[in-house]
C-alpha cells in the first residue's frame, strides 16, 4: 500500500497499534505512532498483553532494553497476533552487539510469524548470518543492500535495513528508498519511531509487504526533511520531526512527489 | 483552593510530589510536575515507596504501563500516604481496555482512600459501570459529564473526567473546566501531565476537592492555549506547553481572567 | 585531559559508553551521550550487561529509580568493567533521601572500584557523612565544595558536587566549575546529563581525574549558557541544550575562552 493511502485509512480508522519496546525510546514511538495517525498502545504486563494484541491492528516488538520476563511478554503477545492475523513488526535493537540479543531476536523469528523486521544493516547483516560490526545499538559499516536481500531470502519474510539509504526486500523485491536527513542519525530512537511507523502502515494495509514497509520509510524520511529545515541541532529537529510527521499525515497531499521509493535490483 | 493561591504555594513550599507512574510519559509528568513548582520524585521499589511518600505532599498513581510488581508498590505507598493522611491521586490509565487495568483501577479503589480519580471519559465511565469504549489508552466517545457524575457518587470522592470539556464533580457538586487546546489530545502523556498538576495543587491545598482540582485542570488548560501559540504541531507543542507552565507558575497573576471554571449542574 | 581534546577524540572513536540508568531522564541521558560525541547504549539485563561493558569505554551508573534486580546488574557491569580497567561513574541520585538509596550508594562504592562521583550537594554529603537534606532527587541547602572535598578525601576518588558552582575534587586538588545556567535547575535529569557527559569525557581520556571531570561539566556548562540564549523556557531549553550540545562537540574551537574552571583551594 503507498503512502497517501495509508495515511488517509490511519486517519479514518485510527487503528490501535500495540509496542513491546525500550525504556529509551519509548516517548518518541508513542508519539510518531500518534502523529501518524494510529492510536499507541505500550503494555508488557504478561497478564494483559494477549488482550492488548487482541484489540490492535498490529504488534511491533523492539528489543532495544530487553529482559527476560519482557521477552516472555512478547511471545505471548506475538502468539496473540498471529492468531488474530494482524501484521507482527520485529525491531532487533542491537542484535550482533551481545549474544543475548542476537539470540532473542532469533528466537522471536522462531516462536513466531513475523511480518517484517526493520533494523540497521549490522543488526540486520547479523539476522542474515553476515559478518557485521554492531556496537552497542549503532551499525558501524557494511553493506545494507545485501544484508537485506540475504536475511528477506533466508528468513522468508519483509526485511528493511535502514540507513542513508533503506532498502526493503522480501517476495523477490527489492525497493531502495533514498528519502531521509543526516540529522535523523543524530537523534536516539529514530530508528525506533520508523519502525514504529512502518507498524502504523501495516495496520492500516493489514500486511507488511515490501511496498507498505518502503512507503512507511520514505514517509518517515520526507518528514524528516521537513523537519531539517529550520532545525538548530538534534534536539529542536526531535520535536519538528513530530510536527512534520503530523502534518504530513493530516495532509498526505502535501508527500505528492517527494517519495523516492525505487527499484534496487534483483531480489 | 483556586489556582493562585496554589500556586504561590507550590513555589514557596517546593512539596515533593511522589509518582509511581508509567514509562511512556514518566519525562512529560516529571517535567511538568517540576514546572508546576513542586518537587518529582519517581521512586518504585518496594523497600522505599512508603519512605519517599512519607516524605512527600501527595501521592500520584498511574497505571499506564502496570505490572504486578508495581502494582504491589502502589499499594505500599498509598497505605503510608493514608497514614499521613496526604492526598492520593489515581488516574486508571486504560481502565476498560483491559481487564487487569479496569481491576487493578477497582483494586487500587479498594484497598486505598484515593482523594481523586483523573481519567478521560471511557476510563471514568468503566469505574462508574456504564458503557464505555476505551481503545489502547484513548476514550472513544462517551458523555464525560455524566461518568464524572456517576463515579463521584458511586466512589464517594472527586473525579475529574477530562476531554474537550473536563467536568470535576464530588460531594455534591459538579464543574466544568473549558480551558485548554485541541493540540494537548495530540501530545501522549498529556492526561498522565495533567494529573500530575493535580497532583501538585492537591499537595499545595492537602486536599483534592473538586474546586482544587478544577483549577489544576484550568491552569493546565491556559498552558495549552499559551503553548498552541506559535507551534507548529505536536513536537514543538510539548515543549512549548511546559514553558508555559513554569511561565504561568512563576506569575500566576498571568492566570487572572483567563481560567474558565464554571457550575456544571447538578451534582 | 581538557574538553577540546576530549571531544576531538570522541568524534574520531566514538566509543560506546554504556548506562544502568533510570527511565525519567534516560532519553536526555541517551542523547545528551550521542550529542557530546559517543554511542550511547542502555542494556540492564543481567545476561548480557557484562558483555555489554566489555564493549564500552565508560560506564555510568545512575540510581535514580533503582530496584534490586537493577542493583544486580549494575554490580555485574561494574564488575566486568573494572577487570578491563574501563572508568565507572556513579550518579547516586537521592543518596539521603531514602535509606535504600543511602545503602546502595554505598554498596556500589565498596564492592566496585568506582573512578568518580558526581551528585548534587545534599547526595554527595550524605556520602561524607555529613548533614544534609535531600528531598526526593533535590538537595535543599548545604555546602557544596565542603561535601566534594570531604567525600573526595574519606572516598579516595574524584567527587564532583553539582549546583550553581560545581566542585570538583580528587587527588588533593579542587577543582570549581562556574560554567552554566540557572534553566539546567528547571529540566528534570540535567544532572544525570551532564554525569552522561563526565561518562563520555572519561571514555575518551580512559580516567576520571579531576580535570577530565571538570571540563566534561565546564563543556556541559557551556552548552546550557549557549541553550539559555532564545529559549522561552524549560521545555525549549532541553531541546536546544542539544543542540548546543553537538554544536560545540563538533566544533570544539567554540570553547576556546569559555571554559570557567579555576582552583578552589587546597584538595
């Protein structure tokens, strides 16, 4: 689904989107959900997390401050999702920066039915078996294109490795999306709140398909250029970049183009 | 108490106010409490709640991300806050989503004397037992005046149903506050931000009547309308919002002619 | 080693510097690391945290909302670090507030080798054992370079106390910052910030001594004086304390004439 189409369906339905995510970010997801036109919803209590996934439009896991009981959570949150059907989006934070990670993220892709994983090309990379540099939650180098075609063609499902360039893979696809601002690599959890987004797209097209996934990124780059503009500095671009995300999302006329979302080759 | 008198309280006294809040907004809430003129303090161990509430002017409880250890610590903190017999505020975030929320709010209700409930129009009407649609942590619909109403009588103490409008009722009497903006419903947290400024001014007064109550809401509400001035959306909107708290708080004369409290109608 | 060569060696490693930190002011923390320079990282589980800090150039500890499993890994990480001789800070966040603070503060101190303190006044008297009245997370009164000399000395560490004048003290000498700006007292987690930015400063210079630490704060100093200009407020301020932030990280020439550390007497 493109962009203005799932906006204008966000903005009608409001779906209810449901995180399992970090401590750091948390604010800045909640906030690029809401101003993207889905409703968030953050709960990791085991007791209610089922019901929680069971009134959303879609799931989005992110690793970034895991433990082991919130892992717990979201497996049954997951289990959830794929009952119900709706789109389950992995964020593996830091996955190759500690065994704990890389084994988690794994396990979640095991456990259950991911629709899309969105992360940096180590993280990535890592997912695909890769050698990749992961320090901490920051990707150090390597090749986005191919660790995403490789981890689309092993793991069987839509996988964006987010960069300068994104580039979204999966069924044989391979979309780059050159939208985006350097600024956005200068502010904590950015990359959280894309894939908070692409989580929004996915609820409102009820699968995360290449397409879907690369139009949810290209609109997170455009407001992001947005938000550059006028900008002094990460701080004051975090809070512009909310802004921007609003105001696109009201008027998706105004993303009419400036989406550069093309073809990257073979997938 | 009205707003004034509060707030020159706030500023000369300097109450610590004690959350046991959710990780979402916790940023939001500590900074507007901090803004407001009292002292936050987020503390949620258990070996501690019941010391720093002992040492606080007011108690706030959300249940926004709740799980079953917090809820313990809830409960340990309201008993000491009971014992010094300083105000306790719950805003039941979510109640009538879940079913742990809606029973945790009934369970909180219960087992501690709250002086106040803050919550928007679904989580109030839940408590009240009438039909509400609370989607994630945001009311769909529903008549905030007559759930205020109906859980004032039914709990025995001040609510505060927020929205639009926000009606505060209790003992017999019923308010409507008609302060605030269209861009606070756009900002997540900002209902947790304004039962923590209810939790400032009931510190101030040691008590939440529903006047004291009605006022924090009208203070927080001209915040909003300040803030909405000049911003360009919800990013700058939040920041912009807690300028004017601390605007408003250090020269609540500012506030003079501007608050918008009125009789509501039969209690 | 002083701030200009500290920040042109973090932005040529950008080492990681890794927190155990609380969830009100984690997102400052974690931006105000990626501003200065470094890669922020926030791990606390307690299967990975050890491999975590053998990754990083610094860790910080930061008590502000502890609990005894986050006690735990923060003595597993301190462990693992002090084996590779990495720096460890400590931000004893409402040492005398509570006795559970008071203990762990403690605990931290004996059972790891930390290489600096920085607290406010009332928190780093309680470490000397000195009076002192902390409310909350906030210290009421007290004699700041009183409290940093005497910890520093009963310590055998670097001790920064933090307040208008911040003090800075080790190694028989003392060390006063008068770097800042009165908003840094308005924005919750400040303090944690700028102990983020001693975490950094110490990654770089691969020590705590006295002057890393005061030019790690005279730095932070600055970017709150440089914020201060244009700002309508707290909630504008924090945003633009950022941006001056990376400003002057990737710029460190702009420092030159600014930095107000001298002596403060005999250590």
């Amino acid at each position: 689904m493109r962009a203005g189409e799932a906006l204008r369906r966000l903005g009608e339905r409001r779906p209810l989107v449901h995180h399992i995510t970090n401590y750091v970010s948390v604010g800045l997801v909640a906030n690029a959900t809401l101003c993207t036109g889905a409703l968030p919803v953050m709960a990791h209590a085991r007791e209610e997390v089922a019901e929680m996934s069971g009134a959303a439009g879609a799931l989005v896991l992110n690793i970034g401050t895991l433990d082991e009981r919130q892992v717990e959570s979201m497996l049954a949150a997951g289990r959830a999702a794929n009952e119900r059907g709706i789109p389950v989006i992995l964020d593996p934070v830091g996955a190759g920066a500690t065994a704990l990670r890389t084994r988690t993220a794994g396990r979640l892709l095991s456990e259950l039915e991911v629709s899309a994983v969105c992360g940096n090309a180590g993280e990535i990379a890592t997912l695909a078996g890769l050698a990749a540099e992961v320090r901490g939650v920051e990707s150090i180098g390597g090749d986005a294109r191919e660790a995403a075609l490789k981890a689309a063609s092993s793991l069987g499902l839509t996988v964006a490795a987010t960069g300068a360039v994104d580039y979204v893979c999966g069924g044989g696809r391979a979309l780059a999306v050159e939208n985006g601002h350097p600024l956005l690599g200068r502010v904590v959890g950015s990359g959280c709140a894309s894939t908070a987004v692409v989580g929004c797209f996915a609820a409102a097209a009820g699968s995360a398909d290449p397409e879907t996934v690369a139009h949810a990124l290209a609109y997170f780059g455009c407001a992001g250029e947005e938000a550059a503009r006028g900008a002094g500095g990460p701080g004051t671009f975090e809070a512009r970049l909310l802004d921007a995300l609003a105001a696109l999302s009201s008027d998706p006329s105004r993303l009419s183009g400036r989406l550069r979302v093309g073809d990257a080759g073979a997938g």
